[in-house]
C-alpha cells in the first residue's frame, strides 16, 4: 500500500501539473471547452499496475470507462490485456467492424432488435461478440432474430454476485444486475440456452461491493473499515458459489466454461486469483477518476483532466470558470462531482457546485487566478467525461504526442 503524499507535497504536485499541462496545450489551436487530455505516463503506468496485480490472467478492457478508440488500440496492444468489454451492442459491432478488436464481451444485456439482426447476419460478428444474458426473454429474442443451431451466437451467463448474509436472503450487497443466483436456476437457463442452438461459452460474475467501493477514505475510518470486512467475507462468499456453479456447469457443458469473467480495477488481484476466473475486467483503472482515489489496492494516478477558463472574478477568493458541470451516474451526492484539481487550493461551493454554464470556486488558490487562466478538473467517473468533448489531446511530458476523437468527436452515440 503507497504511503500517504503530506499536504504540502500535494499541493506542490498540483502545482507542478497545472504548469505541465499549462505549457503543454499552449500551442493548440483548441477553443473547446472543456479542453480535455490524458497524460500517457500516467495512463501507461496504471496498465502496468493493472498487469502486475493481474499476474498473468488475461484483462479485458472495459470500454465505457475510456471510449476513445485510440486510447482502447493503445492500451489492447499491451501483452497483458485481450479483448473488449463494451456496453452497447451497437459499439461492439462497431469496434468488430472497424477492426478494434475480435473479441468483445457485451457486458449488458441487449433488447436491441436492429442490432441483433445485424449481429446474426453477420458470421464474423458472430464469432467475435459474446451476448450476456441472464433470462429465458434474451434467449427468446436471439432466436426471433434468427440465431438458432445454423447461426450460432456465443452467450455468457451474467450471474448475481452480490454478498447475501447467511440466513439473510433478504440483504442485497452489490449491484442489482442479474436475477440468477441459485445453481439450479443458473443451470435452467444454460440448458435453455443450448436447447435453443446457442453456443454458450462462458458465465460473468461482477462482484462491484468489491471491485467498485472505495476503501480507505480520509475522514471516514469507521467506514472504511466495514467496506474492508464486507469485501473479505463477499470474496469467501463468492469464491465458494462460483466453485458450486463451474461443477454443474461442467456436468451441462461436458467441460468448464472456457470464458469466466470477474472483478474491476478496483480487485484485480483478488479476481485473478480465484482459479475459476479465466479473466479480469479493468477500466477505471487506467484513467483513475475521483471515485479511485482512495483503495488499499493500488496507488491512483490521475489521467484524464479536463481544462475549463476562468471567465470571472466575483471578489476575493472566488473565480467563476466556465462549465464544468459534469456530474457522474450514480447515487447523487457530493462525490459525484468533479474535483477542481489543478491549481491547488480550489473547491466548488456548497451553494451552487458545478454548472452547466458557469463554476463559480472558491479557496485560497483562486486569487492568484486571472481572467482566462485554466482551472484543471477530474472527473468522479472514468469514461463520461469522454461524452463531453469531441476530441482528447495525449500528453506526454510538456507536448501534445497527438490529438484523437473520442466516440462523440466520430459522431458516435451508443
């Protein structure tokens, strides 16, 4: 566990990377606002901590926490990770078409029947695209797109993951994603799946009460404590059912699923070593978030920031910079705001936080601040960001290394 950076050291950091990046965009001629960029060595020395805690099991990278293509063929040239986890079916022929990838994993359920005629029409999708599913209806609507025993497609069964405490079923810890949690309806649903003439290939099993909470947050001791202890005993928890589930489903398939999919950056080791698990999906962890910045597992590297202008100064201690609004998914709540990061010393207000328009902050930091001077910002959630800027500048070092589209930049909207 990395030792914790002394304030001052922190805001010197902070500093320092305002001036990087500062000096690092200064040729562009980039109006956008928010001007967004990735720094390479951060974004190169989180995969490599990503392989170094998967130890040798394969990473599946998680497209909607980047979703810029050049930065998925970046980071999918590294040994270490194979294969996409998209989020809509759409992206995922998408990236089989534009040649991305040839193995995508869609990690939701699809109700999409456009795209699902596509993919069954489609003999090189077909054999790319792996299909979660967690329900006899998602079987139903493969075969009414025509997927049958002469046009097999691969499916993987999506099954609940989350820590119910012995003798209290009625607790659910986790996300609420797939309704499949008993072996035998687990098994029910893979032998529909093979009546129907599909090729079932695999199970996912995302346990995100471990993979996706943080737990060593500043200020909050007690708490973080408890998240550490659910984690441990989900983990006991899990690694007994998918022991339970990989034994019937062998008895199904003649042999083990060959695709088995667990964890997030945030238990990549713990996912990888659990012998059943045949691969790990990440994401988050390449970019780090704010959302990221507190886990015993790794040290964060911050990114990804975008850049917004200061456009007023209202009085002393204050500026208003432009934009900035962009709140991530979730639980609302304070944490899923961006972090004004880059000069120190900055904070949104209690009053009015992050606008769509207009961000009005506060601090020591903001009298040394002059109209048109950059302010540069997190976002709580790896991905979204991408969603509000058309074009993201790689930075390595003081230089632009090369400026590429996001999905949005190539007109893309999944």
């Amino acid at each position: 566990m990395a030792r914790p950076r002394s304030d001052r050291r922190d805001r010197s950091d902070r500093q320092a990377l305002a001036a990087r990046l500062d000096r690092a965009v200064e040729a562009l001629d980039d109006p956008r606002t928010p001007l967004v960029v990735v720094d390479l060595d951060a974004l190169e020395a989180n995969a490599a901590d990503l392989e170094r805690r998967a130890a040798g099991t394969p990473l599946r990278l998680a497209s909607k926490s980047v979703r810029v293509p050049a930065l998925l063929a970046r980071v999918l040239a590294r040994p270490g990770f194979g294969g996409v986890m998209a989020y809509t079916l759409r992206e995922a022929l998408w990236l089989v078409e534009q040649g991305v990838t040839d193995d995508v994993l869609l990690a939701y359920p699809t109700v999409d029947r456009v795209a699902l005629a596509r993919l069954v029409a489609d003999e090189r999708a077909r054999a790319a695209v792996t299909l979660v599913v967690d329900d006899a209806a998602h079987l139903d609507l493969l075969v009414a797109a025509g997927a049958g025993a002469g046009r097999p497609v691969r499916v993987a069964l999506d099954v609940d993951a989350a820590y119910h405490p012995p003798r209290l079923d009625c607790v659910h810890l986790g996300p609420r994603r797939s309704p499949l949690r008993e072996v035998a309806d687990v098994v029910a649903l893979a032998r529909a799946a093979l009546d129907r003439g599909l090729l079932l290939v695999g199970v996912m099993t995302y346990e995100g009460q471990v993979a996706g909470l943080p737990d060593d947050v500043p200020g909050a001791r007690l708490r973080s404590a408890v998240v550490r202890r659910v984690k441990r005993v989900s983990l006991t928890q899990l690694a007994e059912r998918r022991a339970a589930l990989v034994t019937a489903l062998t008895e199904v398939l003649g042999a083990p699923p060959g695709l088995w999919n667990a964890g997030g950056s945030g238990d990549v080791a713990e996912a990888a070593a659990d012998p059943v698990v045949t691969e790990v999906a990440a994401g988050s962890g390449l970019l780090v978030p704010g959302l990221f910045d507190h886990y015993r597992s790794f040290e964060p590297r911050p990114a990804a920031f975008f850049a917004v202008p200061v456009v007023r100064r209202p009085g002393p201690g204050t500026v208003t910079v432009a934009g900035g609004g962009f709140v991530a998914s979730g639980a609302t709540g304070h944490d899923r705001s961006p972090l004004p990061w880059a000069p120190p010393g900055l904070a949104l207000t209690g009053a009015e936080g992050a606008g769509e328009v207009q961000t009005p902050l506060t601090g020591p930091g903001a009298d040394a601040l002059a109209v048109g001077d950059r302010v540069w910002f997190r976002h709580a959630k790896s991905g979204e960001l991408m969603e509000h800027a058309d074009r993201v500048h790689l930075v390595r070092g003081e230089a632009v290394e090369e400026s590429v589209p996001t999905y949005r930049g190539l007109g893309l909207a999944w």
